[in-house]
C-alpha cells in the first residue's frame, strides 16, 4: 500500500466524517426553520440549511471522486501488471522453444506439438506467485520437467550405451541414408548462438538464410493466441 493510497484513504474518512456533521446540523436548521415564530427567524434558518446542504452535497460528490480515481489507479496498475507479466511470458515463451529445438531438433512435423507444449508451459508459469521476480534459468529448469526433456535426455543415453553398441573410440558405422547432409552443423555450434529457432535449423542443415526464417516466432506464437 503506497503513500497515495493512505492519503486517499484518510481523505475519505475525513469527508464522510463532515458529511455526517454537516447532515446532522442540516437536520437541526430544518427544525428550526419549521419551529420558526416569525418570518424573518424562518428565512435565516432556511439560508443557513441551504449552505449547510451544499457543503454536505460538495462532501459526497468528492468522496465520489476519491472512489472514482482510486478505482482508476487500481485499473491502471493491474493494466501495467499484466503488460509486464504478457511481456516476461513471450519472453519464456520463446526461450523455451529455443530450448526445445537445442536439445531435442525436432522435424518439422513435430514442431507443432513441441510449439503447443512450451506455450502452456509458459501460461502456466505466467499464472503461478512471483513470476514476474523469478530468474530466467529457474524458470526453463521447471519448463524443462515440464516437457520431460530430462527423461528424454536420459533414454537417449541409455539408448546409446545399450548392450550390443559398439566400444567407445570406435565409432560405429553409420548408416548412409540417415547420415546428415553436406553443410550440417552441430547444434552446440557457436556461429549459431543468438539465432530463432527456424534461423538455427535452416543455418544447420546449410541452407541460405530466409527473410521467414526471424518470424516464425511471432506466427506461432499469433497462432497460439488465436487459437
């Protein structure tokens, strides 16, 4: 609760403490200008319960206005809030598929799901105490058990050691139809640092650069929004 706050706050109890006051004077100026003797007694009770009345009425329509703006304030601040918190979601968003596409490269066919998957992850995320204030490694670590990339991760090196495999050092053959094409860079390549997720895979499989290839971040994340 911010000083400004305080302040509208005591301001209102203050005019609800004068309209009572004044509705109470208001209410002995009637009395009397009803018990008046005289004509003139009368018409000075009456003036005097007009301003009285205007000052109560002048009370009320401020303490609406305290209600009003503090309501306004309140509005723009969860309207900042949520900006902030859609801003820090793509943001976690996009590493996450960066994430997916580092340790898993899936086809292109499967992107789609590893798409959907990191977008919920993020929503999520987005929703949970203290978003906004947590670290960015914290947040694809629990992305990461989210996907299950650990486990997948995991199968794929007990896939590697399985009996059978060939003794390390010795490399074993390789198949020629599932070898990489010509060009074809390790994904942990340092040219291909700060590249989108498509960038990275067109750059590994040695394809020239495409003008599509930076916005197909914005085009799955648009047709996340949409549905």
């Amino acid at each position: 609760m911010g000083p400004q706050t305080d302040m509208g706050e005591r301001h209102g109890r203050m005019l609800a403490r004068l309209a009572e006051w004044g509705m109470s004077l208001a209410e002995r100026l009637h009395d009397q200008a009803l018990a008046a003797e005289t004509p003139a007694e009368a018409a000075e009770a009456a003036l005097a319960f007009q301003r009285v009345s205007r000052s109560v009425r002048q009370s009320l329509a401020l303490e609406a206005k305290l209600a009003r703006d503090a309501h306004l304030r309140e509005a723009a601040d969860r309207a900042q809030a949520d900006q902030k918190r859609e801003q820090r979601r793509r943001e976690v968003y996009r590493a996450a598929v960066s994430l997916v596409w580092n340790e898993v490269d899936p086809s292109e066919d499967e992107f789609p799901d590893w798409d959907l998957a990191a977008a919920t992850a993020a929503e999520a995320l987005s929703q949970e105490e203290g978003f906004l204030a947590r670290p960015m490694p914290e947040l694809l670590d629990q992305i990461r058990e989210a996907l299950g990339l650990d486990e997948l991760e995991a199968e794929e090196a007990s896939g590697d050691a399985a009996p059978g495999a060939e003794p390390a050092g010795e490399p074993a053959p390789q198949d020629a139809s599932r070898a990489p094409p010509p060009g074809w860079a390790p994904a942990d390549d340092p040219a291909l640092a700060g590249l989108s997720p498509n960038a990275r895979i067109s750059a590994r499989r040695g394809w020239p650069p495409s003008p599509c290839d930076e916005g197909w971040d914005d085009f799955f994340e648009a047709r996340r929004d949409t549905g």
